[in-house]
C-alpha cells in the first residue's frame, strides 16, 4: 500500500469544557391599558450633518445609565389609597408621578403610577423633556450632579457593608467627573435651541415606541409603551430650585413605559447592563475574591440560572442583544446609540431589553405635520419625512459608534447597530468591563483598519495583554463560527456589514453545533475553515508554545509529544507502514533515519515518512522521519494500518475541531561525554525505552501536562527529563511548568554539569517565572489589567487565587555506559515510584523500592512546617478535617495539598512550592530485581491503585513484552475502569541493567 497523506476533512472544534445550552424564554406579552395620543411633531430636519452637544446630550453616554436603574422611593400605598377615593373617573387614565429615577440626556424621569381605573392601577416609568425654564436655571448639570453624590453614598455605603470599613474615600477620577454647567454663558437663542433640541429627542423616542408597540414581534425588544400623558403632580420639585418648572406648552406631557423590575429587589427597578458590569468589575478588583466569573453579576441581574458559566451567560447575553436588533430592525429603526447603559436586565424574562430612542431614525417615510418644513421641502418630498434622520445632529456614543458616524440611507444605515453590538460582545468577552479599556479597544481596531485578525495579532505578539484573552478565546474556540461572525459585524464598510437578522441566525446555528442540535455538513465545514484560518492557528498555539534561547542543536528533543491539526484542512502528513517504504524515495540520510526508527518494527504499526512542504504538519516544526503514531485523540493505535487509522480519525466526535495525535520516538544515537567525570559510580543502570499517555478521564476538562524530553549535553551526555504535573484551577500553571521547564534544564545543565543542580535550578526558575510574572530577562508571563496597569500575578489583587500544579520529576544520564543515579524532585501529591519485580528473598516482598512522599494535610512533617511557620510569624494556614478529608483553607478556597506551584497569596499561606529532592542510587535499589521500571504518575492513578500494585502491574506488562507507552496507556485505562474521576497523566521508563 503506497504511502498516503493525511488530509480528511472533518468536524469542527469544540473544546473541553460543556455546558448546557442556554433556554430561550419567549416573555409573555401583558395586558395593557394606554390612552391613544396624537402623533408626535418632530423638529426642523437640519440642513448639514455635525455632532451636536448640549445639556441635552453632554455625557450622554453616562446619563443615560440611570433611566430606569437608580433605587428611589416611591408613592405611598396610603397616598396612592386616598387619591383612588377621590378619583373622577372621567379624568382616567390618571398619570401619578412619583420620586425621580434620574436625569437622562434629553430629560428627566420618574417613577409613577397610570390609573385607568379604581381597580387598574399599574406602576410604570415616566420620562418628559427638560424645559427652556428649567436650562436656564441650570437644572440638568445640579440634577447631574446631585445624582452623582447619591450613586456615591449608596456605593460607599454597600462597599461600607462589604468590607466593615466605616467609609470609603471617592477616588480623584471618579470626583471630577461631573457634568459643567454652561447655562450661565449662552445667549437666550442658544438655550431655545436646547430646549428645542432636548423636544425633540423625545419626540423621535415617542415615534419610535408608538410604532414598535404597533409592530410588536414575538420578542420583546423594550419595555411596553404606555402612551403619553399629562401628570397631575410632580414630587421631587423641591429639590433643586428650578426643577419641575413645567406648562402644558412646553414640560406637562409623560410617555410612560411599563415598570421592569430588578431580578432581586422586585420593587426596585432593573439596572442596566452597564450597572451589572460596573459590580463585576468591582467584585474583581475587591480584596476578597469570591471565585465567580467576571460576569457573575449580570448573571444574577438577568436572573439566569445558578448553574450559568461564564460560556452560558454569554451565551444569553448575545442571544437577547441580537434578537433586540432583529426585532426593532424589522421596524426599520435604527438605535444609533446601543450600548450597556442602555440595555436593561430584564430579570422576569431572563434577557435584556432596549431603552432610550432619542438617538434612533425611523427609516419608513412618515407624514409631515403641516406646521414642519417650507413649501418646497413638502412638495418635494411628498409631505413626508424620516423621523429623527436627515438631522445631522444627533448624540451618539463615541465609544460605542460605528465608523461611519453617520448613517445614510444608501450605504445599509441598519448596520450601524450590527457594529456597536459586537463592540458590546468583545467588551464582555474580554473582559473590557469599564469604559476605558472598551474605549481604547476601539481604538485598537481603528489602528488595524478595523481588521480582527489583525488586532488578535498584534495583542499575542504584546509582552502584556488583557487579562480576559485566554477566557474569550477558549469561549470563541467552543464555538466555531462565532469570531467569523465577529469579523462580520466589524466590517468597516456598513455595505458590507453583516445584518442583524444574518447575525442571530448564524450565532443560533453557531451555539447549535456546539449543543449538538445542528449537525455539522460539509459545507459549514469549509466555511468556518476557510473564514477562520488565522483564529484556528492561535488556538493551536495555545496547545504548545515553549520559546526557548537555545540554538536547534541544544533543544530538548521530546520522545513523546501530541499534535493537534485542524480539521476540515489537509495536514499534510505522510504515513506508512515500514514495509511500504523502499530507499529510492528517501534521501540517504532520511533512509538511515527510517531503517534506524522502524527495525523493531511490529506489522501494521504507522511512521512517519514525510510531510508536505507548507502543510499543518510542515508548520508545526514538530516531526522527525520516523516517528511512530501511537493515538487518535482518546483512542490508542497500536497496530491495523494506515486504513485502521483513517478509521479512529474518522471516529472522533463530530464537534471538535481538532485532531489530536499521539507519536513517540526512539532516542537519538548516544556518543560518550566528553567529560572524563562518570556520572554514576558503577554505571550499571540504563534506559530501555519510554513512553507515557494522558486521558481527560471523566472530568472532561484537561489539566494535566506532562514531559519526556531527550536533553542534549557534550560534557556529560545527553539526560532523559520526565515529569508529570497536576494542574488545578485551569491549566496556566501546568502548561507553563512543561513548556519552560525543559529548555531551563538544557540551560542550567551547561552551566553547572551536575544534574541533581541543573533539576534544582530549573524548578526555581520556573517557579518564580510563574508566580512573578517575569523571568530573569523581564519577559513577563503574567496576566495585565489594562486599566490598572499591573499584572496580577505580581501586584494584582492580595488574595487573587491562580492556577497552580503539583510536579513529579525525575532526570537520569542517557550514557551509553549506564549511570547509577537517579535524582527526583516532587512538589505536591503526584508520585514517583521505582519499582521491579523481586528475584530472591534478599529484596523482600514488595515491587516498589522507592517511592515520594505526598504533600498532603495529613502529613505530619507537612503539619509540624506549617506549626513553626505560624511560630515564626507566617501568615500559614493549618490543616483541618472536614468529612471529605483533611485540607488547607485559603481564602474562598480549600486545597488537599500543602505543597505546590501557585500565586503568592496562596503561597503566603503556606502551600508553597518547596520540592523533596532525592538522588537514588539505582545498581543498589535494583539489585535482586528484573523488569525495572520508573513510573511518574498525577494523583488521578493513585486514588484507585496503590503503589503496589501500579508496581506489579508495570512489572507483568514489562514481562509480558508490553512496550513502555502501551503499559502508560494500559495503566490509565485501568484507572478509569477502577472508578477514577481525575485527568490521568502517567510516564513509564523502562529500566536494565548494563
């Protein structure tokens, strides 16, 4: 069978974690009484397109924030029980204000209640225009401003309870931003021109609701419209002089929206987007983290289920911003001014929900009321007019706008939403929770022409990043299509924009591949291959990035390593049997390398003999002739063929995006160091072969990393590195320790010729790289908060809980003399065992001759170091017992370890990163012993095998002629049969005697 390239096309990614998908919620739609009103009279069309700013628009982006948010009192039930008695029937519906709510760009509103009758009473928000009297008394900027001392004293009341301090100092920031009052220096025109303008921003809102309440779709897109009515009082007046300064003329007419309620207060209005995201961002940023994703808040603001992700929130959050879009679109509305202060978290309906229109354009000509425009606009245009379009003076949002600023008719004005809502998505998928750093992503995607691919680039190439990366892009990569549909909706051209309709069809089709709802066809295959080629390549990068200052020739050579290749594109690499291959079709130095790789070879075991010159397998820089494949995904190869192959490949599930195999090697010829120093006494130990395996278990997420490298050395030859480590908390710390750890070694090595030192050296290195965020160049490593400037792992947070990971090391010289010693370093409760089965009674019953000791609570050396920590002045913890078993407490947290690589606060509670270092004479510890072996194992394996028989069963497997990765692979297996719940990471290195 002539050699084949591996290139299938096959179903797209879906990463580890799973969760339920989110349950779309159709509200039900109330009933309603309103009273008709007349249509609204929108100002003079303007004749050039400028930004305008005012009383009615400065800061309008922060104003708008408190509409329907800000927690006031209300009418009392007494008051409200007295007017009923009273009533005259004939004056129903009855508006009845209430306290104010707060000040908005164009306005002020209240709460109120509308009487349609003595048994229909319902509360409701009432919004109305500011005045010409109330701008020249200044009233907006003193509103403004007093509600900023109120939004203070209620935050420093509730951060006050938190955190038990009896006040909270307003920061300089925060202080200064408060709305100027220019009343005082315009001209009786100018402030005419205001009132007029702040007119007709609720005019055009009015518009809008009226129509959207008569188009209603199955979504609710915003609150329901009440009609418009004139109040029979207003409380509230008295306190700034000026407010409330209303006539039939110019201030006595309300719209009136339904009441939406706050998830956890009901009495108490919804806050807005841009108020949940405010709380998460300030949970963060608190002393004491609880744990929760930096979306918790809003989670509870929309009242989503507990059990919600991170994932799942986003989920929910995207689904109702698009449906929104869709619905008021369908009306032909532009918003113009989408943004988090302007989307209510809607609780009872679990979504959010559009507010304040006073930006917005309705598309469809309407007719012109006769009292607007000269003869000739209305012979031209019919008598007809596009509300709140054609101004060119409206109040948008900077940090929130589309490129074009303007919408025009011709160039698809509906998109101009499209973009602002994938500002929202990647503010919220990156963790951009406050202003500035949204504002200066934005600003990001100006300087790459708005290209996404080209803004992901240069944020991986940057020595500092957002600390919200990671999180997106492991989201984006459990939903394959979703950052194509992103590139879309940043298009700079509104033309070619997507529309908002597309969009929630395709973030629907997205999330139902992802649920298993939608089954993956070729067609969407190719499609999300060929729109996401970059974004595929970043997530393969995360999978193994070691940089190392090594030349090609010092590199640690991996002898075991997995390879992830996207699917739906050719990989590009050339399999065969050893059989199939003749010496004519290799150079002669990749024929040495084939005959040397494949003469054990058994029949139907696959190698490597080549790859594709630019391919996925080309890219990787991984391969060498001759590597042997050993596993598809979960699944082991061990002999079939090149179609057995084909076979488990085309067995993975359908949605993943990554193909993921296993290869070993065999080590590369040995030559003598040029050292005369021996690096054993009696030399009489070598090593037979290695091989390791790691399975995701039923856990599902991988945390576990593992290495087995070949170090290259010319003065006291070369080493073989093992090691396994546990991650927990995510994957940073263990994925960090395997990709550095190895060319730290290589390094430390050829500085200090001693082993058990260079092992020593590396750990530290690593250590401190991780936990400080930059190693000894600088490089830093760490997470960066954009908007303090810091990396967390360094000076973030007191108490911010990182991952961490357990490792299990161990390091012997490849001389092909043999070497005695073995030297092992652990931290934390993965082991090391050296076993072989016993040949006469001088070396006992047992297989096992050596083994660590696991840092756990239990332990009393590990009991007795954290006592005199404590005596010493330490800020440790001590062990305590629950029913679950023995832990450390730290923080939110509970740890069944005591030592182990983590950030400094849970280091300065005593889990540290101190290792047990031990150097085995190997000729005396084997002596009377066959079928040795080394076994480096997480504590996934050791929860349901003990250490003799994890020594027995290597032994049999060793004798029975099982290679050293098969025995790996059989010992995962066997924990899973035995009921283990962990990720399983096991090494084997097979051990002989010269």
């Amino acid at each position: 069978m002539a050699a084949t390239i591996l290139g299938i096309a096959l179903a797209c990614l879906h990463l580890l974690r799973s969760a339920g998908s989110a349950a779309a919620w159709a509200p039900a739609r109330p009933s309603r009484t309103q009273t008709a009103s007349p249509r609204p009279s929108p100002a003079t069309n303007g004749s050039h397109q400028r930004p305008f700013r005012s009383a009615c628009t400065h800061h309008r982006h922060r104003a708008a924030t408190s509409l329907f948010a800000a927690p006031t009192a209300d009418i009392s039930s007494e008051q409200l029980a007295s007017l009923l008695e009273d009533i005259d029937e004939s004056s129903l519906p009855l508006l009845r204000i209430g306290d104010r709510v707060g000040s908005g760009s164009y306005g002020t509103v209240h709460r109120g209640h509308l009487i349609s009758g003595k048994d229909d009473m319902k509360p409701c928000i009432a919004k109305r225009a500011w005045t010409l009297a109330e701008l020249e008394a200044g009233v907006p900027s003193r509103v403004a401003k007093l509600e900023k001392e109120e939004k203070d004293r209620r935050e420093a009341r509730a951060a006050a309870r938190r955190t038990g301090l009896a006040s909270v100092k307003l920061g300089a920031d925060d202080a200064g931003d408060m709305v100027e009052d220019e009343s005082e220096s315009l001209s009786p025109e100018k402030l005419k021109e205001r009132a007029e303008r702040c007119r007709h921003y609720w005019e055009v809102e009015r518009h809008c609701f009226r129509k959207l309440e008569d188009n209603q779709r199955e979504v609710k897109a915003a609150p329901g419209y009440l009609g418009v009515h004139s109040a029979d009082g207003l409380n509230g007046g008295d306190i700034i002089e000026g407010y409330g300064a209303l006539s039939k003329e110019d201030g006595n007419q309300w719209m009136a929206f339904e009441f939406v309620g706050s998830a956890t207060e009901a009495e108490e209005p919804a806050p807005t987007l841009l108020d949940a995201m405010e709380m998460d961002w300030k949970d963060q940023h608190r002393q004491s983290s609880n744990g929760n994703h930096h979306l918790h808040d809003i989670q509870n603001a929309m009242n989503l289920p507990e059990s919600y992700t991170f994932g799942d929130t986003l989920d929910a959050i995207f689904l109702s911003v698009l449906e929104n879009l869709k619905a008021i679109h369908e009306c032909n509305i532009v918003h113009r001014d989408l943004k988090p202060g302007n989307l209510l978290c809607d609780g009872s309906n679990r979504r959010l929900c559009l507010i304040d229109f006073g930006s917005a354009a309705d598309l469809d000509p309407s007719p012109m009321p006769s009292d607007k425009g000269n003869a000739l606009e209305n012979l031209f245009s019919g008598g007809m007019q596009r509300v709140g379009y054609d101004e060119g003076i409206v109040a948008i949002s900077p940090v929130y706008s589309a490129p074009e600023t303007f919408v025009k008719m011709e160039e698809n004005p509906l998109a101009f939403d499209v973009f602002s809502a994938g500002l929202i998505m990647s503010q919220l998928l990156f963790n951009l929770l406050d202003e500035r750093t949204d504002a200066g992503f934005l600003q990001q995607l100006k300087e790459v022409e708005f290209d996404l691919d080209l803004w992901l680039e240069k944020e991986l190439a940057a020595k500092l990043r957002p600390s919200g990366l990671d999180d997106g892009l492991e989201y984006l990569g459990e939903r394959r299509g979703l950052w194509a549909l992103l590139k879309q909706m940043f298009q700079k051209d509104p033309r070619k924009r997507t529309s908002s309709s597309k969009a929630l069809e395709r973030f629907k089709m997205i999330t139902g591949l992802r649920s298993g709802e939608v089954e993956w066809s070729d067609d969407i295959i190719s499609e999300v291959a060929r729109e996401e080629s970059y974004f595929e390549t970043v997530i393969e990068s995360f999978e193994s990035c070691a940089v190392s200052p090594l030349g090609m020739e010092n590199m640690p050579r991996p002898l075991h390593f997995l390879a992830s290749f996207k699917k739906g594109m050719p990989v590009g690499l050339l399999l065969a049997e050893a059989s199939e291959v003749e010496e004519g079709s290799m150079t002669s130095d990749e024929w040495s390398q084939w005959q040397r790789a494949t003469s054990r070879a058994l029949p139907g075991e696959v190698f490597v003999r080549g790859w594709e010159e630019g391919s996925q397998a080309s890219q990787l820089g991984l391969f060498e002739i001759g590597d042997r494949l050993r596993g598809v995904g979960e699944l082991p190869f061990v002999d079939g063929g090149f179609e057995r192959a084909v076979r488990l490949i085309n067995k993975q599930p359908k949605g993943t995006g990554t193909l993921k195999l296993h290869f070993d090697r065999i080590s590369s010829p040995k030559s003598p160091p040029s050292s005369d120093t021996p690096v054993g006494d009696s030399r009489g130990i070598r090593v037979a072969g290695q091989g390791t395996w790691k399975s995701g278990g039923r856990r599902g997420n991988q945390e576990d990393a593992f290495v087995l490298h070949e170090i290259k050395n010319e003065q006291i030859g070369d080493v073989l590195l093992a090691g396994v480590f546990d991650g927990h908390a995510g994957t940073a710390a263990s994925e960090t320790v395997s990709g550095i750890l190895p060319p730290l070694f290589t390094t430390e090595l050829m500085a200090s010729e001693s082993i058990v030192d260079a092992l020593k050296n590396s750990w530290d290195v690593t250590c401190s790289t991780y936990r400080d965020g930059c190693d000894s160049r600088g490089e830093c490593v760490a997470d960066y908060d954009p908007r303090e400037g810091i990396l967390y792992a360094d000076t973030g947070s007191a108490d911010l809980v990182v991952a961490g990971t357990t490792a299990t090391i161990a390091a012997l010289s490849l001389n092909p003399s043999g070497t005695d010693d073995l030297t092992i370093l652990n931290c934390g409760d993965s082991r090391t065992l050296v076993l072989g089965e016993p040949t006469s009674p001088d070396a006992g019953g047992s297989y096992v001759v050596f083994e660590t000791r696991d840092h756990s609570p239990d332990d009393e050396l590990e009991i007795e170091r954290l006592a005199r920590g404590q005596e010493e002045g330490l800020d440790y913890s001590l062990p305590f017992c629950s029913n679950a078993g023995s832990y450390m407490r730290v923080g939110d947290y509970q740890y069944a370890l005591c030592r182990s690589l983590e950030g400094s606060y849970v280091t300065s509670k005593g889990i540290v990163s101190d290792p047990d270092v031990t150097t085995l004479n190997l000729g005396t510890s084997l002596a009377n012993r066959q079928n040795c072996a080394l076994v480096l194992a997480c504590d996934g394996l050791f929860e349901v095998m003990s250490n003799e028989e994890v020594g027995r069963e290597v032994a049999r497997m060793r004798g029975e002629g099982y290679a050293a990765g098969d025995a790996a692979k059989n010992l995962c297996g066997q924990a899973l049969k035995k009921g283990s719940y962990d990720n399983l990471s096991v090494v084997v290195v097979y051990l002989d005697k010269v």
